[in-house]
C-alpha cells in the first residue's frame, strides 16, 4: 500500500486563517458560493434535511423518494470553466464556511497527480484505491457511533481531466482506463453511504472527462471569466484605502474586460495576482498609485489566453 505523502499533499484542518482569507477575497462568486453551500451541506451531513422537512413539510416522512434520492447521490461537485477562475481556490477553502455553517471541523485532503502513477500494468489502479481507502477510513471518523457529525472530509482533486479522461478518447492507454474504473468504483462506494466525505473535481476541460464521472457528479459549477460587475468588485476590494474614484475603477473595469475584436478580458487571477501586484511595484519605491498608472499597467498586461476546453480524439 501506498504513503500518504505519495497521494496527497498536506493534509490540513478547517477553518484556518489563511484559508478563511482566501475564501472571503473569492468575491463575485456569491452565488456560486451560496449553492455550494446548500450542496456541501447537504451531501455531507443529509440529517439536515429532515430538520428542515420537520419545519416545513411536517407531514413527509424521512425516508420519503424525495429525499432518498438526494441521499443516494455520490458526493460528487465538480468545478470546471477557464483558467484563473477561482476554481482551485474555492475547492481548497469552502470548507472554511462548511465548518461554521456545520459547527464541526473540516479535514481537506488534496490528491497529487502522481496517483496516475508510471504506467505499470495494474498501478494506478492501485493507487487510486490506496487514495480512496485512506479518505474514507479518516471520513468515518466524522461520524459519531450514534450517528451524530462529528467532522467532514473533503477530497480536492486539481486537473482532474489528468486523472478521469474520457474511456472515449482512441490513444487512451489501457492502464489509464482501469484507473478511470478504479476511480468510478471509489465514487460508487461511497454514494449514498452517509459516510460524510465530500470529492472536488476541479478542471479547465469539462469535455475531456469520462462521461461516466459527470453523470454520477451531484452538482456541476460552472466558472467563468468575471463580467463587469464582478470585476468592479474585485477591483474595490483590492484597491480599497487607495482614495480612487469611481471614475478611475469605471475605467479600469473597462480596461480589464474584453475587447471588439474577440480578446478575452481578464480572469480572477489576472486581477488578483498579476495586476494589482504589478501595479503596487511599478509605483515602489518612489510615487503613490495613481490612477494614470493603473490604467498604463492595466494596458500593458494581456489576459491569460482562453483554455481550449476540448476532449481528447
């Protein structure tokens, strides 16, 4: 069997401080940021909906169809869209608002491509099962024996197109096929358990993954680059206590977005960790931010270019 340092990264617990702050600075994703919570939620601990049933349906029994349905889905949730999304950054600190809305602690664990392994006969199968028997063995600590939640885990798995690729896809070498299975019969193994784990798919290619994993995914969020309004926001927040107009982040929003001829504007990122970090060193040491050097950086930078999101042939 296989280390935990082979398959993961540092396991971590939630809410923490640095977490916590990236996911409050994840702004203009308010609204995917509320489902998820009702997803998060309701995947890892379904006792929260016979507490509301009680409130607001009295009459319907817990193991009503409607609500068996909801408990048989695999805790599943992929993140897909473009680079620079947020994607990443949300899966590895959601669980920070799922600790406080649960009132427990979360334990994030984050996979490492290595899993895919060398391309030995029968490796990344075993792997892949290694890294599902130790998620599983910690999520069944969450729950209490009398059933009360005690804790969630939450399994993040980044460029999941290099793990689950289509079975479709005609170069697709065979032990890359017994690992997508190794990795469908994880998933079912825990679909409708109640074992409280939750899996994160995060990938720039909705396309390239095997049809088989997006049919079992309980939610799929779909991520995009910022419009004007969610840039806006981003903008104020980062610039904030810099005494900007309203006109100068009016321009700015202009200069981030896209343009006539079918440029992309910016990502969540660009913003985040090429602008406003570019525009802080070209003022220091010197000059004061002002607004004609926002706009000149805001100018030169080009956006990441769009990832193309195809499946493999």
């Amino acid at each position: 069997m296989s280390s935990d340092n082979e398959l993961f990264h540092p396991v971590i617990t939630l809410p923490d401080e640095i977490r916590k702050g990236r996911y409050a600075r994840l702004v203009g994703l308010d609204e995917v940021k509320t489902r998820l919570r009702k997803e998060a939620a309701v995947l890892a601990d379904p006792s929260v909906l016979a507490r509301w049933a009680s409130r607001h349906h009295p009459n319907v029994a817990a193991d009503d169809q409607a609500f068996t349905l909801l408990r048989d889905r695999a805790p599943l949730i992929l993140f897909a869209g473009d680079v620079g999304s947020g994607k990443s950054a949300l899966a590895e600190s959601f669980g920070c608002d799922l600790a406080e809305v649960l009132d427990i602690e979360v334990t994030l664990f984050r996979l490492k491509l290595t899993t895919r392994g060398t391309g030995h006969v029968g490796e990344m199968t075993a792997l892949v099962g290694d890294a599902f028997a130790t998620v599983i063995a910690e999520a069944k600590l969450g729950r209490s024996s009398s059933g009360k939640l005690r804790g969630v885990t939450v399994l993040v798995i980044d460029e999941a197109d290099a793990l689950v690729q289509s079975r479709e896809a005609t170069q697709m070498h065979h032990e890359d096929r017994a690992g997508v299975n190794a990795f469908l019969a994880g998933i079912d193994d825990i679909a409708g358990s109640g074992i409280p784990l939750l899996v994160v798919m995060c990938t720039n290619r909705l396309a390239a993954l095997d049809p088989a994993v997006k049919r079992r995914a309980a939610a799929i969020f779909e991520f995009g680059r910022p419009n004007d309004g969610q840039r806006r926001k981003v903008l104020q927040n980062a610039f904030a206590g810099f005494d900007l107009t309203d006109e100068t982040i009016d321009k700015l929003v202009l200069a981030t977005g896209g343009r006539a001829d079918g440029r992309p504007g910016y990502t969540y990122s660009d913003i985040t960790q090429r602008l406003v970090p570019s525009v802080i060193l070209a003022a220091y040491p010197d000059t004061a931010i002002t607004a004609d050097l926002l706009l000149a950086v805001a100018e030169d930078l080009q956006p990441t270019p769009p990832f193309d999101d195809r499946a493999a042939a």
